[in-house]
C-alpha cells in the first residue's frame, strides 16, 4: 500500500484474511507455512495470505511474543500491531483505502512515526526506521525518536538478535542515503552500543551509493578506519556473511600497501589481497579504495597485477620443485619491476 501511494513498482502484496479459521483456509486449498504465525499459500498464485491477528509481548527478544488469530479479530486490530503508520494501511476489496492510524498523511508529509507504544516490544524497529530513512528521507516524529532513545537507554535494544541485525543493516546499506541510517542509529544511541568501533566516513559512504557499488564494497568502506581484529570482532557481533568480512578484512590489511611505488611492496599488496587466485575480488579492494580515498593513485597497482599474472606458475614449479614460493616470488617481482 505504502509503495502504491508513492508511485513506486510494487513487489509484492501482503494479503489479511479476517473472520477465518485456519480450518477455513485449508478448505479453500490454502496451505500453511510456518509455524509461529498463521500464515497460508493460495493454492494457485502462491501469494502469501495471513489471518488477523494479534500479538502480545509475553518475553525478551523477537520470539518473546504471544499471537492471537481468530475470527474476531479486526483488520485495524491487526494494522495496530504494524510498527509505522505509514505501513499500517490496506485497501478493501473494492480498493477502498483503510487508514486508521493516518498513514496516508504521514506519508505525503515525509513523516516516520510509530502506530501504538507496542512499537517498542521489537527493537528490530528502530533498525527499519534509520533504514526507511535512508531509503525514503523522510523525518522520524519527535514521539518516535523519544522512543527509540527509551528503548535504548532501557537496554530494550541489547535483546535484538544478530541476524535480524544484520538482515536490516544489510538493507540500509544498500539504500540511496545509508549514511541516514548511521545518523540515525548515532541520534538514538543504538550506534554506540551496537557498533562502537564504527567510525564511518559518511561522504565515502555516499560515494559508494552513488556510484552503485554492491554489498561488499560498501561495508568495506564502512569500515575503512578499522583494523583487521575490529573488523572482525563487529563481524562476529553482528553476522556478517563472508563475503562482506573478508573484502573488508582484506582491504584493512592491504591499505598501507596501495600507494606502493617499488616492485616489491607492490608484491606484497597482491599477496596481501590474493589478488592473483582471486581477482574478482581484488577489484573490489580496489573499488572500495576508490570510494574511500579518491586522491589514491592506483595506476601502478593495476599494471603490477597484469605483470605478477602473466608469469608461468607452472613452468617455475616444474623448474624448481624444491623451492617454488621463494622463485614465484621472485619471478612476479620482476615482472613488477619491468612495467615501473
């Protein structure tokens, strides 16, 4: 509904079944998934259609929640528990709008701001807000960022679960304005607790987006400031996959190399990144250097990753079985060393 309204492509559609049983559903065909919440598969378009329903906080963290789905619960009942207006919206099926929390407003006036007090049962929510922030540049309702600050300082925030974590900051990252979302998460004080190392650089950050650059790139430059072991320590803390860890790592660890001019530090930068048996992923070291340090001179890396490639691996390992590292060494130094 929300996209709709905007103007924007809409993905997909959430569908609320009200006054039916899960009895009901499995008559018409509908098959369930899942086993926390009441939710079926239309047996031919295999669309997603949930009864309505309701929740109660009932623990910690985002399993600690009690649902409630049953025939009398009400569409607005279930649009209560959304966590922003703007997400709280349906339509009826003669496409009238249902809007009982004025989402609609909000949305024309650029306005994040929480349905009910039961926003604050899920931390997670504060991660989506910065996230449509960074997405839609919107404002956050000064009744929202009290409470996100509550919810912080009330250690609320200290119960989200790694990967929700990461599944949102992922997300945010990956948004036209990610910087936002750290703004955010820095204003509300999530930032400190969650990622004290951080000290991003917000204007690389920009670049980045501006510029397309995927996933790995941009936590790359995210952590640009950090040392390998802090990389991976926030890497731990928040689940990173792989392939966001080790482009990161990998560029820390390469960084006093990339203004390299003799052959030999330029060596020591293409072993550093396993440039050779993994270039793919160099490039994107080098990308993620760009967007970090524009004023880096990269043109001699470049030439020395050409020169280090050409040379036979295999001819040396036949030539010289006993020593084979110490003489591909030596051999791609030279190489380096003849395009300088």
């Amino acid at each position: 509904m929300r996209d709709e309204l905007l103007g924007l492509p809409v993905a997909d559609r959430d569908w609320v079944v009200v006054g039916a049983t899960p009895e009901d559903m499995a008559r018409e065909g509908f098959r369930p998934v899942g086993k926390d919440f009441p939710v079926f598969l239309h047996p031919r378009t295999h669309e997603e259609y949930a009864l309505a329903r309701t929740e109660r906080k009932s623990g910690r963290g985002y399993k600690g929640f009690t649902v409630y789905a049953a025939p009398d619960v009400t569409l607005e009942q279930d649009l209560a528990r959304r966590d922003l207006t703007i997400n709280a919206m349906a339509k009826d099926e003669e496409g009238r709008l249902i809007d009982p929390f004025g989402g609609e407003k909000d949305l024309r006036e650029g306005v994040l701001r929480h349905v009910s007090d039961a926003f604050e049962e899920d931390p997670v929510r504060i991660l989506r807000v910065a996230r449509f922030v960074a997405r839609f540049g919107f404002r956050i309702a000064e009744e929202t960022a009290a409470l996100m600050r509550r919810m912080v300082e009330l250690g609320e925030a200290d119960h989200l679960v790694a990967e929700r974590v990461w599944q949102e900051f992922s997300r945010g990252l990956m948004e036209q304005h990610p910087a936002r979302m750290l703004e955010v998460l820095q204003a509300c004080g999530l930032a400190s607790r969650l990622l004290p190392e951080l000290k991003a650089d917000r204007a690389a950050l920009e670049r980045a987006a501006a510029a397309g650059a995927p996933s790995a790139v941009r936590f790359a430059v995210l952590t640009w400031s950090l040392a390998p072991e802090a990389i991976e320590s926030l890497c731990d803390r928040i689940r990173t996959p792989n392939e966001e860890r080790e482009l990161a790592v990998a560029a820390s660890r390469c960084k006093a190399f990339l203004g390299a001019q003799t052959a030999e530090r330029l060596l020591q930068l293409l072993k550093r990144g396993d440039a050779i048996r993994r270039r793919d992923r160099f490039e994107q070291l080098l990308q993620s250097s760009r967007l970090a340090q524009p004023d880096l001179q990269l043109d001699l890396v470049g030439k020395a990753l050409d020169a280090a490639a050409s040379v036979d691996a295999g001819a040396i390992a036949q030539q010289f079985p006993q020593d084979i590292p110490a003489r591909l060494d030596e051999a791609r130094r030279q190489a380096i060393a003849r395009v300088l």
